[in-house]
C-alpha cells in the first residue's frame, strides 16, 4: 500500500509540474495595451486618411494613396473606382466648379444641397456609362471625388457611396 500512495504522489507532483509548466508568465507586449490603444487602432481601420482629411472606409472598396493629397478607392467586384482629392482652396468651390464645367466636356450638371454641403455634380455622359467629377467644401476645405465610366446600371451604387463620403469627410 505505501507504494501505491509514494505512486500516487509522484503522478500528482507531475501533474500539478505539468499545469504549472503550461502557465504563461511572460507578459507581452499586446497585455499591456489600454483600452483607449485599442480603440484607437480600430478607428484607425475603419478610416480612409489622406492630406489633412479622413472618412470613413466603404465597404467592399479598397484604398490606395494616389499622393498626399489624394486616394483611391477601388471595388473589384463592380470594376468601379473613385477618386478623392483635397483641391486648391484659393478659389471658392463655385468659381472651380463653374470653371471646370465651363472647360471641360460635361453633357449636365446639377447642384445639391448634401445634408447641409452644396455639392456640384458634373457629368459627361456617353452610351451605356457616364464619369463624373463632384466638387463639394466641407470645413473649409475644397474637394473632388471622381469616377470614370460607371455604368448607368450602378449609377445609384455610385453615387450613394459618393454621398456617404461627403457626409463622414473631415478635417483630421
């Protein structure tokens, strides 16, 4: 019997050796984030920065830095890609918009008030697709978003996602 229990408690010691053994008592360095570190990193995915502005990621749209000023967004699964840029503020909005238009070959425009931003749609529309250049100023700071030969089939995907990106742009 005293070799059963001397057997019993070498099994014991091995296994409380064993669960000790298998306890981590590094401390990396992911414990020591705060909460406010990893709050922080997920605003920082789910935001497109770019010059001295951000907004909010779109889904199913990839981003890519055309420079410093400039991005792009690109969803595979329609081919489609808009571009948004921060522009020369020395003019008003108005006056680029209308200069644009006046410049360059638009078939219509129109101007919209965008939850509160007016917002200068230009188009050139061709059979069967359209692009686009929007000019808009928010925060004092003049910008661009455009597309090019989006079909008139997404034309509603398009255009709301431009939308979504005027009402979330700031000013970082």
């Amino acid at each position: 019997m005293k070799k059963l229990y001397a057997l019993l408690i070498v099994l014991i010691v091995i296994f409380v050796g064993i669960n000790i053994g298998s306890f981590d008592f590094n401390m990396d360095d992911s414990s020591n984030d705060t909460v406010e570190d990893n709050v922080t990193d997920e605003v920082n995915e789910s935001i497109v920065a770019f010059g001295s502005s951000s907004f909010s990621k779109i889904d199913n749209f990839t981003d890519m830095a055309i420079n410093d000023t400039a991005v792009s967004l690109f969803d595979k699964n329609r081919n489609m890609t808009i571009n948004v840029s921060e522009i020369d503020n020395s003019q008003s909005i108005d006056d680029i918009a209308n200069n644009y238009y006046a410049n360059n070959v638009y078939t219509s425009s129109q101007l919209i008030d965008q939850n509160g931003v007016s917002t200068y749609f230009l188009y050139n529309e061709v059979t069967g697709h359209y692009s686009s250049d929007i000019f808009f100023n928010k925060n004092g700071q003049n910008y661009c978003i455009s597309g090019e030969n989006i079909p008139y089939s997404d034309s509603d995907y398009f255009i709301n996602h431009c939308k979504g990106i005027i009402d979330t742009i700031n000013i970082n």
